[in-house]
C-alpha cells in the first residue's frame, strides 16, 4: 500500500526499510507515517527506489505528492537494485528541508535529464543534497 506500484514494489519497499534501520540504528516502526523511530523519538518514513544501475550522487529521490501528510520528522532514502541483491542507503533529511529544497513534478510530465514519464504527482531531490 502507499506505493506508486503494486507487487514487487511492496518487496522492494521492505528492503528498503531494512536497510534503514540497521544504517540508522533506530526501531522499526512500520505505520502509514513513520517506518524508523530514533530513541530520542525522532520518526522517519524510509522512501525506496528500484533502479537498474547503482545510484550516482545527481540520481533523485522522490515523495510521492499523496504522501506528503505523513507525520514524520525525517526522509531517509534507499535504493535497491532490480535484482534485490544490492541495496544502497543514500541519506537523509528533514522532511521541511525536503519541501524547501525538493522540486515538484505533475503525473505525466517528462523530466528531460533522463526521459522518465512521472507516474504520479511527486517532489523530486537530488541524492547529493541528502546527510548522511
């Protein structure tokens, strides 16, 4: 649920989470908002891509615009290969720093820096301006 795709999305999205948690070192928490809990209290919603190539650091991570009501504080963001033999935790940021520095894309819209189609309404950040 809450995946732009269905299937082996869901699969992809676990892993994802997995690998979150242990780089974090925080709680897994899996709600509608939150999948990783800090022990200070800090919630973070893992956000997950398949991708056919190792991520380079110009690559972009996306929030999906219906998700942007999570009660979360933080985006952590993972890439797994399609394969599901190599996962790469990309980083981090505050989910205001996100809507500060992210730019938006309507479903349909083709972004020309590498011919995707948007298959949804989302908000798109570089992976370099991520913390680790």
């Amino acid at each position: 649920n809450n995946s732009i795709r269905e299937g082996k999305g869901a699969v992809v999205a676990f892993l994802g989470e997995a690998v979150a948690k242990r780089v974090l070192k925080g709680e897994f928490n899996n709600t509608y908002d939150y999948d990783v809990v800090y022990a200070d209290g800090t919630k973070v919603d893992v956000k997950t891509k398949e991708r056919t190539v190792p991520p380079k650091p110009y690559y972009e991570c996306s929030v999906a615009d219906f998700n942007t009501r999570q009660n979360c504080d933080e985006y952590a963001f993972v890439s797994v290969l399609n394969t599901l033999k190599e996962a790469w935790y990309l980083g981090k940021i505050t989910k205001p720093d996100f809507y500060k520095k992210a730019v938006f894309h309507r479903k349909g819209e083709l972004d020309p820096t590498n011919n995707f189609t948007f298959k949804a309404d989302c908000y798109n950040i570089p992976i370099s301006l991520l913390h680790p």
